[in-house]
C-alpha cells in the first residue's frame, strides 16, 4: 500500500461528517498471496474485524467487489463513521501520520473531488488494483512469514506453530479464471497497479504480468513496486528495459537498516550490491520515482539515528519520501516490548534526533515525534519479552546468526528472565 510520510493534507474544505472518506473503497481492490481480497492493504489490521472480503479461487472479483459489506463500509463512509475495517487509518491520523486514507485521497485527487462532490452519482469501478501474486522471494526478513516469502517456509511452521503453512510456495500464478477476467474486464480501465509480494523481480508472474500490460499498451498505467531491489535481471528478463516502457513508475525501497544490522533485519540482504542497484536505477531509470519503506521494530530503534542519516546522506530518497512503519506484526518484535529501562534510553535518543535534526526534514521529524507517542502507549515486555528472547534464539541458531555480537544494546531482552520481568512492571 503506498504511503507517503508527511503530515496529513486532506483538504481543509472537506466538512466534518465526511471526515472518514476514502475513496478507495470506490476504486481499489487488494488480492493477496492466497487469493484472498481485500478494501486495502491495511483494512482491519489490528482490529476484531475480518479484513476478507473473499476469496478469487471461490468468486468472481467483480462480485467481491461489490459484495453487502464494502457497500456497507461506502455507507458508513459517508455517513461520517469510522468503518471498523478502517480503525488502523484512523489510530495513525491520531499519532499524526499521514494515513493511507489521506494519501490515497490525493493519489486520486480526481475521483475523491468526485467521490467528494456528488457520492451518489460515483459509479464503484476497479480502477486501481494491488496484486501480490506469490509469495516467492529470496530474503527472509525478522518481520516476514510463509505466506510473504517462500523462504521463511520451514522456519514459519516452527515460529507460528498455530498458522501452519503446508507448503513453501502459494500464489495466485495458475489462478486461470482469475487471469481471463482480469484481462477480459479489468485492464483496460486500470490507471494503478501496485505490485509487491514475495519479491516481484524474482518472480516470472511479475514479468508476465509486465509483458501483458505492454501488450495491452497500458504502458500509461500508474506501476508502483515495493521491492528489496536484490537483483535487476531474472532469467531472460531485464527489469530495467522492461521499467522505461511505462512512463509512470514509482519504486519503494525496502530497507530496515544499513549495513550488518540491515543485513541480519532483513537476512538475504547484501548491502554492498543493493546501493549498487540503487546507483544503476538514479542512473538508467531516471523518471522512476524512489521512495522508502523503513520498518521500525526492536532490532533498529536504537540505532535509528545511524540507519536514517546514512540513508539521507547518501542520497537513497529525499526525507519527504521516507515513510516509517511502526511494527506491530510480529508482536516480539514491536518496540513496545523493549524493558522500560531502554524504552527511556530510546525516548532520549529520538528526543535528541528531533532536537538535532541534522537534515532529517519535518516529514521524518513528525514521524519521530510519533514513534515516541507509540513507544510509550504500552508496555509489551511481560507479555511478549520472553518470546523475543526465545524466537530470536531459534532463528539465530538455524541461520548461524548473533543478535548479542550485533545488538549488544539488546542484551536485558535477548537474555530475558523472570527476574528481569518483574522490574519491568
């Protein structure tokens, strides 16, 4: 889901009772890895509400589209109420960060005026579609599972014991009657497309897809990727040639950290070859837009300074493109967890960041002042802490990893115990 990290810009003019209104549920439609629909990408993350609409193996996706419960969720919309499915839009607009409600509003500036002026002549159409079409992926990120990287297949089953995955590989690649309708009736009226995954540039679904818009010459589609920019050819295909026969391209950047530490967050990861990929992108494809997806869990937060400045200074994206996420899935690794004796560590090396700002820009120092509101609302340690402790030693043990030698800020929650548990109250 695209994000931009500023401040919320939803036009003043727009009246109170229509607070809540995104326009997405409108336009815009999410499949997932198992083929599973979504309203978006964050619909009912961390609340009691199903986020699934249905299932593309069981129903058409016009029809999913427009089943009681998205228009249900229009209703409410204008209307003034919150959707439920909505709750994670409306707890970031609280802590002040710009919600994928306010920036999708203004990636579809028309249609929300539209959607704005007159809702009840606004045709629902899919206009803007985010595929993960499989999991397929050569990274193993601490924050992934199974069902967003095929190479977390083994270790899942023994980390999520209770969401068992039965096998490595899940997509919707062979999903035929899926691929008929998309081609037959949704294409030509697409103007976005995001992709993500699994990683899409290792994986030959995403290059046919690509060749199938390039044949439908829908090179003007809007292409949107989050991506670990690992590697820019795959088998007979160059994602570079492909990328600079479509004229609107935005690319965002997945990294956690820089250097070892980025490289164990986010294990797969050669650092080295990544700044080199990012150099031949500014390079070759200089009309993409770059941005920054950089997810804020336990393992950075302390160093958050070290990871932000270096990405700053050499350039990956300008601070107005750098969107920070608040992790929250896996809960072990939520900065929450952290004992209150490195929460206070923490709090004073953001409020510091704030204070320095060393070119960080008011986007990212917002998003700071946020992280700081975040960290403090709970305190995850007793409940979670000891999983941390235990689950970082498995992976460690299976990948020949060591979170002591990198983190040895970590060291009270890495060797978590019962003492250590009760000083935390």
């Amino acid at each position: 889901m695209k994000e931009d990290a500023a401040a919320p810009d939803t036009p003043a003019s727009v009246p109170p009772p229509l607070a809540s209104l995104c326009v997405l549920p409108w336009i815009h439609v999410y499949i997932g890895t198992t083929g599973f629909v979504q309203l978006c990408c964050v619909s009912g993350t961390g609340q009691n509400a199903p986020p699934v609409l249905g299932t593309i193996r069981d129903n058409s996706l016009l029809d999913l589209f427009n089943t009681e419960r998205i228009v249900n969720v229009r209703q409410q919309m204008l209307t003034g109420t919150w959707p439920t499915e909505c709750l994670y839009c409306q707890k970031k607009e609280a802590l002040g960060i710009k919600s994928s409600r306010q920036v999708h509003n203004e990636i579809h500036k028309s249609h929300y005026w539209q959607l704005l002026t007159d809702p009840r002549r606004f045709i629902p159409k899919i206009r803007s579609i985010d595929l993960r079409i499989n999991n397929i992926c050569n990274f193993k990120c601490r924050s992934c599972c199974g069902y967003s990287s095929s190479r977390w297949f083994i270790e899942h089953n023994l980390i999520y014991p209770h969401i068992g995955m039965p096998k490595s590989v899940i997509g919707i690649d062979d999903l035929q009657s899926f691929w008929d309708e998309f081609n037959r009736c949704i294409m030509s009226g697409l103007e976005n497309v995001h992709i993500a995954g699994g990683e899409p540039l290792v994986s030959e679904a995403h290059y046919i897809l690509l060749e199938n818009l390039i044949n439908f010459n829908k090179t003007d589609v809007e292409l949107y990727y989050d991506t670990n920019l690992s590697q820019l050819t795959f088998k007979t295909w160059d994602v570079v040639k492909l990328w600079n026969r479509f004229s609107n391209l935005t690319i965002c950047l997945s990294l956690d950290g820089v250097g070892v530490q980025g490289e164990y967050i986010r294990h797969g990861l050669n650092y080295k070859q990544w700044v080199k990929n990012l150099e031949t992108i500014k390079r070759d494809v200089p009309h993409a837009k770059r941005k920054m997806h950089f997810v804020v869990s336990i393992f950075n937060v302390m160093n958050l300074r070290t990871h932000l400045l270096t990405i700053m200074e050499n350039g990956f994206v300008t601070p107005e493109r750098l969107r920070l996420t608040f992790l929250e899935w896996p809960p072990y690794m939520n900065v929450q967890v952290l004992p209150q004796a490195l929460k206070t560590e923490c709090e004073r090396g953001l409020r510091e960041m704030i204070q320095d700002e060393q070119g960080l820009g008011n986007a990212v120092l917002n998003q700071i002042k946020a992280l700081i509101q975040f960290l403090k609302e709970r305190n995850l340690y007793e409940e979670h802490g000891g999983d941390f402790t235990s689950k970082v030693a498995i992976l460690d043990r299976l990948r020949g990893e060591n979170a002591m030698a990198l983190f040895p800020q970590l060291e009270p929650v890495l060797r978590h115990n019962t003492k250590q548990r009760g000083s935390a109250k």
